[in-house]
C-alpha cells in the first residue's frame, strides 16, 4: 500500500517492532500492518508512487576525446621500428618480408603493399 504523509515528516513505530520514517509529500510503500498504523496517525493512502528521475551522464564528449587519443597512438612509424618489427607488420598485411634486404626496401614494400 502506498502512504503518504502530507503536513510533516513522521516516524511510525509499531508494537511488534516495524517502523517507518515518512517524508513531507513522499509516497512510501509500506504492508498493510504498517499502512493501517500510518492511516491512523494522521497520514493518506495514494496511487501515485515516486518518480524515478534518471541520471544521464555526458559520457559522448570522453569518448570522442579517446577516439582521438587511439587513432593518434595507432600512427606507425616504419622508420622507427627494427627489421624484425617491419617483418611482423609486413604479416599483418599479407605479406613476407626478406629481412635480408635493407630497412628501406623493406619500408617499401610495406608502403606499396598498403597502398593496394
């Protein structure tokens, strides 16, 4: 049953050890043991029960700022990495790479293999 006190905040205590705390114009479901004690101390039966107000949090504006932080971290720099890195990378697109050849054949292949 839903309660609600309208002139002040009550604290409704029964012999049996239930208790209730009302807030001024809050509905509060209570059992009917208790409902009939708070009916009798001054407080009105209602249909209407609280509203549920959900918080929207701004979530978009972090992840547009990690989208940018992924797509600037994921830049490669072919001249930065070892023969033996290229040689991964180059795998990662399909190709084999001769790590016998110098850095920048290599480098080459890889940029003419992204490029297709």
């Amino acid at each position: 049953m839903w309660i609600v006190s309208e002139n002040e905040d009550k604290y409704i205590s029964s012999t049996w050890g239930a208790s209730v705390r009302l807030q001024q114009g809050v509905p509060k479901e209570v059992g009917r043991d208790l409902a009939l004690l708070c009916l009798q101390n001054g407080c009105v039966q209602t249909d209407e029960q609280p509203k549920v107000i959900e918080e929207v949090k701004v979530i978009e504006e972090v992840v547009i700022e990690e989208e940018a932080a992924v797509e600037q971290e994921t830049t490669i720099v072919l001249e930065d990495m070892t023969k033996e890195q290229l040689e991964g990378h180059g795998r990662t697109l399909g190709i084999e790479l001769d790590r016998r050849k110098k850095k920048a054949d290599l480098i080459e292949e890889i940029i003419a293999a992204q490029d297709i």
